[in-house]
C-alpha cells in the first residue's frame, strides 16, 4: 500500500476491517483513512447489505476507480456487490487465506457452509484479476474451481532500503535467528522441540533469539518463553518487537536463519535472510522453487530432523555464506514487483 501511495500517480483510500481499527494511522503516508466497516456476514446478511451500500458510497464520495482487497478471507465476499460499485476489483491473496482458511469451508457440507462456499465461488470469481503471492496460492484457487486472471506478484523486499543496511552487529556471540511473529500459526513449538535435542557444544557456542515478546498474543507468548526457558543448556534471548533497520542488521550477522511455519506464502522474512546471504532452514512446505529451490527444507514435522538441519548447517556454512541475493535482486525485488502491480492497474481500468 505504502509503495503504490508514493507514486503521485495514485490517491489512495485505506477501508479497514472494524477489528483492526486500532491501527496505527500514522504508519502509512499519503493515504486518506475511511470509517471501518464490520466484516461480511451471512448470518447477519443485513449487516453485510449496509457494508456493501456504505463501500458504493465510498466509491462514489471520493471517485474511485480500482477497488482493491487485500487478504481473501472473509474480505474476498465483498466483491459480491460488485454489480453495485461498476468498478473493476483486484485481490491479493497472502498465503493462509486460500491455502487454509477458505479451502476448510470447501470440506464441510453443512447448509450454512454451502452457502458460503456459492459466496466465496461468485465473489472470487468476479475480479477482474486475482495476485497470489505464490503458484500454490493459485493451484488451491483452481482446485476450487475459481477462474480468473491471475498473476504471480510477491510483496517482495524493500532492496533500496536493505542495501543501505550498515555493517554493525548488535548481539556479540554467534546466534540463530527465529524472526517470525508471536502468532500459533509460526509453530514455534516445534522450533523449540528441535532446540532442546541441540547437542551440548551447539547449545553453548550458539545464542538462540527469538522476536516479538511484546506481542497482543499474551498467552502464547507466555507458553513459548515457558517452554524454552526448560530446555537445558539453552542460551536464549527474547527481545520485543524491533524496528525494520535492527532487524536487518539481525539477518546480515546471524549464524542462521530457521522458520517452520504451518503455513506460508513466498515469505518476506526469508527473503531478507536470503538477500543478506545468511544460511535460512525452512519447513516441509510446497515453496515456489524458482525463489526457494536452493534453501534447505525440511522433509518432514520430525523435531529431530530440525535439530540434524540445525548442526548441519552451522557446520557447513562455518563462516561462510551461500550466495542467495542474486535471486531476491531477480525475482524479490519489492519495486520491480510493485510496479509489475501497477501494470495489473493499468490494464483492468482499460476493461
């Protein structure tokens, strides 16, 4: 959103998800924040008619031209009024939301997720042209049944700022890095399970950090420090949040990068790590191997495997780095991305 606002091309409008009306306005420049609206409804069908009428009202008040949904699931559905904007509509789909969310309506067959299932079918069905930030984004979305123009565009990194990134290191012993966020879905569990079969010399010559302490996830927050500080032998630091530069300099200096989520997109966190050249383990997930096909992955969810990829790994590397930037200036570039975005714009408010 930031990168399209930039460009003066473009006025932009944000209309976000009522439970995400404590966002950080000031985060975002150059875009003109609407009213929250509640999520779509089918239970409550009367609440999602409102929404669709104030989004025409939003359309017409300040004339826009494209409306786009970022994020499938539940917000896909609004595009069911699009016979009311007579706009053309984009979506972006991240990952989770039609690898998991939306396919789990598709396995049941009560009367209320039939329903769903018609909705979702006409909704994603009506954009004029669908991103997916991965090909097995756009597999399971076929696998639906759902036909549209899609296109392959990754967030991809902010390489600009990430070539400015100053040699300096933060933490002073050899450590691995864990960057994903405080959310079940990252599956720091098994991350931990892997820690704790480390091998005794592994455990005192490597720090393991782990980030977001500070997150509005309270209690898992609570049972993964819980867990880790168990594991013996294990030195382990948790930090809060941090800042886009200090998380660079994170990825530059670390011994090793390892994320294992239960599911995934083309992740932005492993291609920083890739763009720094820093050795990065990833789970047995079905990865766009164009961009991923050189990372080592797991075969299996063994925690014991993990712990292998783990030793393995700081041994190989041993001071040195694989040669991964190449591919993220190549194919993870987020302003070549961007504008392979802009171009989708283009050619929809031609149709």
């Amino acid at each position: 959103m930031q990168f399209i606002a930039n460009n003066p091309a473009y006025k932009c409008f944000l209309i976000s998800r009522k439970i995400h009306e404590d966002f950080d306005s000031k985060k975002l420049e150059n875009i003109e924040f609407i009213k929250p609206i509640q999520d779509f409804s089918i239970l409550r069908f009367w609440r999602s008619l409102v929404g669709i009428i104030s989004i025409y009202q939003i359309i017409k008040r300040n004339k826009i031209d494209i409306f786009h949904i970022i994020y499938a699931e539940p917000n896909a559905l609004w595009a069911i009024g699009i016979r009311l904007y007579k706009i053309p509509m984009i979506l972006t789909t991240r990952g989770t939301d039609v690898l998991k969310a939306i396919p789990g309506h598709f396995k049941r067959r009560s009367l209320l997720q039939l329903i769903i299932q018609k909705l979702y079918k006409e909704s994603l069905n009506s954009f004029s042209a669908i991103t997916c930030t991965s090909q097995r984004q756009v597999q399971s979305l076929l696998d639906l049944g759902i036909e549209s123009k899609y296109h392959i565009v990754r967030t991809g990194v902010n390489v600009e700022s990430m070539m400015k990134v100053k040699d300096r290191k933060l933490i002073e012993k050899p450590y691995i890095l864990f960057p994903r966020l405080m959310k079940p879905i990252y599956n720091h569990e098994f991350s931990i399970e892997a820690l704790s079969l480390l091998t005794k010399s592994i455990k005192e010559m490597y720090q393991v950090i782990f980030l977001d302490k500070d997150s509005k996830e309270v209690s898992y927050v609570h049972k993964i420090d819980k867990m880790i500080k168990a594991v013996e032998g294990l030195d382990f630091l948790f930090l809060n949040r941090i800042n886009e530069d200090e998380l660079h300099d994170l990825y530059k200096n670390a011994s090793l990068c390892v994320m294992n989520p239960v599911s995934d997109g083309s992740p932005v966190s492993a291609m920083e790590a890739m763009f720094f050249n820093c050795p990065l383990i990833l789970g047995p997930l079905d990865y766009d191997s164009d961009i991923f096909g050189s990372i080592t992955k797991l075969e299996s969810w063994e925690p014991l495997e993990l712990a292998g990829l783990i030793e393995e790994s700081l041994e190989k590397s041993n001071g040195s780095k694989p040669n991964t930037k190449k591919i993220i200036l190549e194919k993870g570039n987020r302003s070549i991305e961007m504008e392979r975005l802009c171009n989708i714009y283009h050619h929809i408010s031609r149709l």
